[in-house]
C-alpha cells in the first residue's frame, strides 16, 4: 500500500505541486462546516459535510456521492479531504467508491487524524450505531501532513491525538516514548519540533501497514491501547457522556501495560512513568469498580474479540510487541484496580 506522506508546513506549496501534476480534470475538496472555513476564498468545487462523529453516516456519504455526480466528478477527477478523522475516513470511502474509485488526498487538521485516521488506509463510516461499520481499505495517494492548523486545536483535541502519538512510540522507541512524557500541554507548539516527532510517529504506523495493510496480522499492534479504551470510549458514550478518544487511548495504553506487567513481564518502573504521564494530563477518568462488569461485556463484544475471548495487543518491552494475547476477565480487574491507583481516582 504505497502512500506518499509529505511532512511539511507549507500546505500550500505541497498542494499547488500535487494539484498541479498529475493530469486530473478537476479538483473537488471534501470538507466539513469548519475545515472549509480555513479556505478562503472558497474552491470552485467544493463539498461541505455536517461535521462530527453522528453525520459519519451513509446519509452523509450518498449526499457526497450527489454532489460528485452533479460536478461531474470523473475517474480522473482529483479529491483532497481536508479535515479530522471524520471527513478523511468519510471523505475516503465516498472518493473511492465512485465511479469504482477517484484518486484522493489526505490533508488531516487535527492531531488525531494526522498521526492515525489519515495515514493507513482504512476508510468508512458508521452504520446502525456501529463504528465504522461500513468501509474498505482504500489508501490517499498522498497524505499531507502539517502541524500549521494546530494552533487553534482545543487542548483537548491536542491531547486526544498525543494518545496515539505515545502509543507509536510505545510500539517502537523508549527514547522516543521518555521524550514524550516530558512534554508540556501548556507551553507553545514549536512548529518544527512537532512536525519531527509526527514524522517519526506516523513512520511507526506506515511501516506496520506496509507490512500487514488488510490487519491480517501485524497491524493488530495498532491496537495497543484500544480495547480496554474502546470499552471506556463506548460506556462514556451510552452513558450520553462521551469522552475524548484520545482520553479512553490512554487510560486504555495504562491498563494495558499493567496487563503486560502481569502477564509479559513489561517494567514495572515504564508503567509508573506512562501512569504519572496519564494521571497528570488525561484527568476526570469517570468510573468505578462498580463499571468493571459493563466494560467486560463491552470488550467481549469488541471487534477484535473472537467468541467472546478478551485479545489484546500487548509489550514484553517497549517495542517488543506480542497480538492476540488473551486476557480473562480477572487479568482486567486487576489492571482496573491498579489503573485507579496509579491516576488516584
Ligand atoms: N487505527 C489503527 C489502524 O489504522 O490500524
């Protein structure tokens, strides 16, 4: 799955070159309501999308696909998805569905998108109140990665994404993971300090998919993290108070190595960094031991899951990876236990 990934802080330079080549008859940008205010003037082709997670839906996508048609979109039109997760995902599948597939960029503005929904090639949306249920692999030719629309990102969303941006170096560098946990939410971007550490981040994931694009294998250790968090993400969001996905990463990051610790043996001085780390910067973890029975029947029902078995990705050590590692529902109540210790809740 080869995509070029441009790292840079001249959007502009690096898009009026790929719009420029390549011979396409025209160019359509995908947007939602807020990315596509960044462009002013507006382009002649131009799709604007309700924005969040609830309009990533097959009413959104067919009312791209009406757009498409009515512009006149070609098999040798050009699409550039500017936005986060949801319009690159969104945005992706409908480029790639149309007309059996329109070439398409990937220009991510939130931290998130840039350091995983971008980069991979794993398009779709929800159906049926199922998360990404509908999709397919279906990789940007080029991703366009730039730290220049982060300094209008809520803390929040900064946040979010650095949870994927620690679980890149947890898979590969404990360098690069104890240079992470001496990062400083409050003090200004550096631009070009930040542009390094996502080019190195988003390596991580490129390499992984290169080698497994279709997550027949390796790329499960992207999952790192994720299905503790999803069951945290999910109860937060049946309970109609949702939590930040980066937020539900890193409680997830911490419990699964806990799990580590207890089953691989991963240094127990690595867990107390990460758990300080978290503690200190992902706050408000909003549940209890009386939740622990709602969130293994979450992870049982999880995806990734096979016949109720909890899997997950785990470390015997920071970059040294093992998929599929089965955990019993008392492996995870241990780790519950000791995650509420290590954030003090
Ligand atoms: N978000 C993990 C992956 O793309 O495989």
């Amino acid at each position: 799955m080869g995509q070029n990934l441009i790292f840079t802080n001249d959007v502009d330079e690096a898009l009026e070159r790929l719009t420029t080549s390549g011979g396409h008859n025209m160019t359509v940008w995908i947007a939602d309501v807020n990315t596509a205010r960044l462009m002013m003037p507006a382009p002649a082709h131009l799709i604007t999308i309700p924005d969040g997670d609830g309009n990533k839906t097959l009413a959104t996508v067919t009312s791209v696909w009406d757009e498409m048609e009515r512009m006149g979109v070609t098999r040798h039109s050009l699409v550039i998805n500017l936005g986060g997760g949801m319009v690159t995902d969104l945005g992706g599948f409908t480029a790639a569905t149309f007309k059996r597939g329109v070439r398409f960029i990937n220009v991510p503005t939130t931290l998130l998108g840039a350091v995983d929904a971008a980069v991979g090639g794993k398009t779709g949306f929800n159906y049926h109140d199922l998360k990404n249920e509908i999709g397919a692999f279906a990789p940007a030719s080029d991703v366009v990665i730039s730290t220049c629309f982060f300094d209008t990102l809520p803390l929040q969303e900064m946040k979010s994404g650095f949870a994927e941006v620690l679980k890149h170096a947890m898979l590969s560098d404990r360098g690069e993971f104890l240079r992470l946990l001496d990062h400083d939410f409050n003090a200004p971007i550096n631009h070009d300090d930040l542009l390094e550490r996502l080019r190195r981040s988003v390596q991580v994931k490129a390499d992984i998919v290169a080698r497994d694009p279709e997550e027949q294998g390796e790329r499960k250790a992207l999952n790192l993290g994720h299905t503790v968090g999803h069951a945290f993400e999910s109860l937060a969001m049946l309970r109609g108070k949702p939590v930040p996905h980066g937020y539900a990463v890193a409680w997830g990051l911490v419990t699964e190595a806990v799990l580590s610790h207890l089953l691989l043996k991963f240094p127990g001085e690595d867990v107390h960094l990460l758990g300080n780390f978290v503690r200190d910067n992902y706050r408000d973890f909003p549940f209890t031991c009386d939740d622990y029975d709602e969130l293994l029947g979450l992870m049982r029902h999880d995806k990734k899951s096979r016949a109720g078995e909890i899997t997950c990705t785990l470390l015997a050590a920071i970059g040294d990876y093992r998929i599929d590692k089965t955990v019993t529902p008392d492996d995870i109540t241990a780790a519950l236990d000791i995650l509420r210790d290590l954030l003090g809740v």
